[in-house]
C-alpha cells in the first residue's frame, strides 16, 4: 500500500460533489533500467471549479506526472481519478480521448502550435477534432483571439508571432471548445517577466469561470500571487495546500 | 483534420519536395524502364508485325523466330498450297547482307524477300513511295531506320543507289516499318530479286506466308499444314509470341531491366522511408499535443495516411508524365520509334508506390502511434 501524503485536503474515498477532479491515491511507477522509481506517493486531491489551482514544486517533484494523470494522459500506476465525476481510468481508450476532447483543454510550455496553419486554423484545432465545419470553427476561434487581443494575428502563421503572441493563440486552442477543465504546462516558462505576467492576466480573466477548473504546473515564482490556491509538491507528496505559497519556500 | 494533415506536409516543403521526388523518380524508373523493356521484347515479333496480311507462318520445324530460321526448299510451298483451308500461300525469304553506303561504310542489313506478284510481305504502309515501285528493276524498299541511318537529311533516298552484296540495288520507297529488335536496316525487294542479292545455299526459302480460307481459322490451318507437310505452321500470334519468348529467353534483357527497376523500387523506399519518418519526427510534439488534445490514434493514422497518399498521387502522377514526356521527347529518334506505354504498366508502378508508401508509412507511424500523449508536458 502506497504511503498517505503528508497533507490531504479531503478524507480518504469521499469526493466533494463540487470538485472538478477527484484524485484518490495515485501514485505513479516509473521504470529506470532494472529499477522501478515511484515519483507519486498516494496523493489524495480535489481540484474545485471556480479556481486558478498551482501545482508547484521543485524540478523532479512529480507536479508533471500528477498533472497527466489528473488530465487523461499518463496512467497511474495506484489510485482513481474522477473528472466532472467520471472515473476517467475506467473509460475505454477511445472514450477517453474523447473525453479530453470534449471536456480539456491544454497550454503547453513549447505551445506546441502547427507551424504551416493560421494562426485561427490553431486555436480551432479542437473544433476541428470535434467535427465542426473548418470555417466555422475559424470563425469562433477569431471570437476569441479578438478577446485575447491578438485578432488581427489570425490570418499569420505562428513564427510571425512573439512568444507571448503564440501563447495567447495556445490559450484559444484550449479555451475555443468551452471545456470545463484547462490544464496549463509552465505557461510562463518561455516567456520573459512582463509578457508573462500580461498572459497569466489573460488566462485568469477568460479561463476561469464558475464551471471550469483550471490547474497550473508552474515553478515561476513571479506569478504566484495570482493563484487562488497553490498545491506544493515535494518527493511525489503533497507538503503544502494553500492560498498562498508557504513562507519556507 | 485531414485538411491540418495536408498543410502540415505542405508546410514543409523541402521534405514535401524531397517525398515527391523519391515518388516521382521510382515511378519514372520502374514506368520508363518497364515500357522500354516491353517495347523492346515486343520489337522480337517487329518481323511477323510488318507482314500483316500472314495469318499463318509456316517453317522448317527447327525454325524458332523470324530471325532465327532454318530455309526449306522450293516445294514446301506447293506442299502447303495443297492444304485444304489456305487461301493463298506466298513465299518469304529472310537473310542477312552487306550494303556499302555512298560514304563507303560497310553495313549489316536484313533483306526481305516479298511475294513477286503480290508483295505480300511488305509493312502495310509506306513512308514514301508505293508498293508498285518493288516492281522496278533492281528495286528495294528501305525501312525507315535505315533511310535515316544511311543518308543525311538533306538527301532524299529515293533513286539513291545501294551496293548490297556487291550488286545494284536502287531505293524505290520508304517503308514504315516496326524497328526489328536490334534495330537492323531491312531491305524490301521481290523474292527473285532478293534470291539474286543474297548468295545462299540449295535451300532458300525462309517461310511460307499463308492466308486462310473463308470460314477457315488459322488455328485449325496451321495444325492441318503441320498434319499433311510436316512443317511447322503457326498462327500469327503464335508466331509474335515466339519472337517475344526468344529475346526473353536468350537475352540479359529481362534480368537488367528487372534490376533497374528493382532499384528504382529500393530508391523510392530508401528516399521516401528516411525523408517520411524525419518528417513524422520533425512533427511529433504537434502529433503528440494533437493526442493529448483528443484526437485519436485511428485519426492520426488517417492524418498519415492523407499525407502518403497526397505524396504518392502527386509523385506518382509527376513519374508518368515524366515517362510520357520521355516516350514523346524521344519519339523521333528510330529507337523509341512506335513505343507505347502498356496500360498495365502504370498499373504495376501505381502498385510499386501503394507498396512504397505502405512499407515506408507504417515504419514511419510508429514512432508517432507510440508517442505518450504526457510526452507533450515532458
């Protein structure tokens, strides 16, 4: 049996009917050559709608494996994940792809945008993997890139764009199919402090809203203040959940 | 996703280009070598071809093609005009001669004997000239190779005088004749005219030349000439087949040509394999957040598959045209001269480039199919 995380939020088996993510003792195998390395100890978390949730800790601390897990990426080696209160894990391997698609979005570090197509043509990426028309999937990303300023950047490819530019069109990617969970890499990570700082803006103003959850793997101490909660993790175990960062760190 | 799936590959033109290349040039090697090869054995039947009123060829029973006979004696003809079911039966002589040119070059020509009263024998059509001019004295009719092999282009063949075998021959016409497989100058003339030309043995006849009765067919034909002569008889396509056989059989030509288009095989796999995965490879963190995103691995797998047939069409589609513009380009030149690309051959390479991007698209897609979408947060 895994061991307990020093600091649970919530008791062990019950899920809070209004948590977006219900994570109960996952842990998390990794295999090293002849050895097998466990980078998540057990780790019990809710995630709530309504918030901007940190996860952070230092490099190495499992903050990127929990985050994939939480998300519908990385299987966990123990536990269960229930996300808007579906046990994602006992999805088949279709349905939960479809699951991300319909219900996450995702803002990576690297943006990860496709280089040959428009800037609008990647934000409605989704859309498109949803079935939507291509125009008409063009058309509600454009809504949105005009609400993150960058509207009349949608007819450029992305390497015509600054990095803060592209990852503005990384958070329409994530937003434009309205999911009701946004899961965000280091966001700020390539970006220099102001730029940084004007995207998190951003995001905290169209990303959070009532019924969507928003969670932030992030080491970037500049924008911490914006956090309605921060989860610290140290060694694959939750040591700190809180509004604010603790004062040893 | 198909349309991403497009751009993605257009986006990157230098691979885009090096993709159409490799389909493009094996599809230009194995259609071009293949029609060449094809046209090239088919050139071992040219002989029955250019005699087209013969619908059965009768022989000695050693004779195997038109070039490789074995002459019978004069009476083999009667024999056969006996046969109940022949029409008509024509004598055809076919040998081998020396012309020494006006420039006084010595040159190996092929002279063919035609029927005295009929000229049946001749090619169907002529290039300059009528058939009657056989009946003029000395009279020969060139192929039209060898009009453009011995003369310049500023003189015109006709009334041109020959010395072949050390006799007179004058150039009367032009045929348009199929070009025999090794490309030898022929000489049309009378048979007893080409009895004169060319010194040989007792025996001169070369074949009979045998139409068929009306509700006769040639099959039947043949096997009674065979049955009452003992001769060999063959229809015409029998006849053609045979020639074919015997360059594929006696010859390196299949083995080289297979090779070059074995190569042009590996080329496309070797060129398209490496230039597809680095392609997949340059695209797999866009692959990957495509996955994390919710697109599925039978969608990527369609992604991919978009990409290997757009490559392929295009490619594809740039090889054959590449080998029709060869054939036309070269068209003039006597070599090429009546070559046709077989339907079937752009089937077979169409094929070759289904099987190229096949093997080379699943190697490729692995690495993407294998990508963990958390490999994007990594």
């Amino acid at each position: 049996m895994s061991e307990r995380t020093i600091m649970d939020t919530k008791a062990i088996g019950g899920c809070a009917p209004e948590a977006a993510i219900c994570a109960r003792g996952i842990a998390r195998d990794f295999e090293a050559g002849q050895s097998t390395i466990r980078v998540l100890h057990g780790i019990d978390t809710d995630i709530r709608s309504g918030e901007m949730t940190y996860v952070v800790g230092e490099s190495g601390s499992g903050k990127t494996t929990l985050i994939s897990i939480m998300c519908g990426i990385l299987w966990p080696t123990e536990g269960e994940v229930k996300v808007f209160g579906t046990d994602i894990y006992k999805l088949s391997d279709t349905d939960l792809v479809n699951f991300r698609l319909n219900n996450i979005g995702f803002i990576f570090q690297q943006y990860n945008l496709i280089p040959s197509i428009d800037v609008a043509s990647n934000a409605a990426v989704p859309l498109i993997a949803q079935g939507v028309p291509r125009e008409e999937a063009r058309e509600r990303a454009k809504v949105l890139l005009d609400k993150l300023n960058i509207g009349n950047q949608a007819d450029k490819l992305p390497r015509q764009l600054s990095g803060g530019q592209q990852q503005r069109v990384a958070i329409a990617r994530a937003l434009v199919h309205e999911p009701r969970l946004v899961v965000c890499d280091e966001p700020t990570a390539a970006l220099d402090a102001s730029s940084g700082r004007r995207v998190m803006d951003l995001l905290r103003e169209v990303a959070v809203a009532p019924d969507r959850a928003c969670i932030i793997v992030t080491h970037d101490n500049r924008i911490f203040d914006l956090a309605d909660r921060i989860i610290v993790l140290e060694d694959g175990r939750v040591t700190h959940d809180g509004k604010e960062m603790p004062d040893d760190h | 996703m198909i349309w991403i799936a497009i751009r993605m590959l257009t986006g990157d033109a230098q691979k885009f280009y090096g993709l159409l290349f490799g389909i493009g040039f094996s599809t230009l090697l194995i259609t071009q070598q293949m029609t060449i090869f094809v046209n090239l054995v088919e050139r071992g039947a040219s002989g029955v071809y250019n005699a087209p009123e013969a619908e059965v060829w009768v022989m000695d029973p050693v004779s195997r093609t038109t070039d490789v006979s074995y002459a019978m004696p004069g009476t083999a003809l009667d024999k056969v005009r006996a046969v109940e079911g022949v029409e008509w039966a024509v004598p055809h002589l076919r040998a081998q001669a020396t012309v020494r040119t006006k420039e006084g070059d010595l040159e190996g020509v092929g002279v063919i004997g035609v029927d005295d009263a009929t000229l049946i024998g001749l090619p169907a059509r002529m290039a300059q000239g009528d058939k009657a001019v056989l009946f003029a004295p000395d009279a020969v009719v060139v192929d039209d190779t060898g009009a453009l092999r011995f003369f310049p282009p500023e003189v015109n063949p006709i009334g041109e005088r020959l010395e072949l075998n050390d006799q007179r021959a004058v150039v009367r016409g032009i045929a348009d004749a199929i070009p025999s497989f090794t490309s030898t100058v022929v000489l049309y003339t009378r048979y007893s005219n080409a009895l004169n030309f060319v010194p040989g043995t007792r025996n001169r006849l070369s074949f009979v030349l045998v139409g068929v009765a009306d509700g006769q067919t040639p099959e039947d034909v043949a096997d009674r000439i065979e049955a009452e002569t003992g001769l060999k008889a063959e229809t015409r396509e029998q006849f053609a087949r045979a020639g074919v056989d015997f360059i594929i059989e006696n010859t390196g030509i299949p083995t080289n040509f297979g090779i070059t288009v074995l190569l042009g095989f590996v080329v496309g796999i070797a060129i398209v394999g490496l230039t597809f995965s680095l392609f997949l490879r340059d695209n797999i963190k866009q692959f990957g957040a495509l996955k994390a995103i919710g697109v599925t691995n039978a969608k990527i797998v369609q992604m991919v598959g978009a990409q290997a047939g757009m490559v392929g069409l295009i490619g594809y589609a740039l090889g054959v045209i590449g080998t029709v513009a060869f054939i036309k380009g070269f068209g003039a030149n006597p070599f090429f001269k009546g070559f046709y690309i077989p339907w079937q051959i752009p089937l077979i390479s169409f094929a070759a480039v289904v099987i190229i991007l096949s093997i080379t698209g699943l190697i490729a897609i692995r690495s993407v199919l294998k990508t963990e979408p958390a490999s994007v947060f990594r």
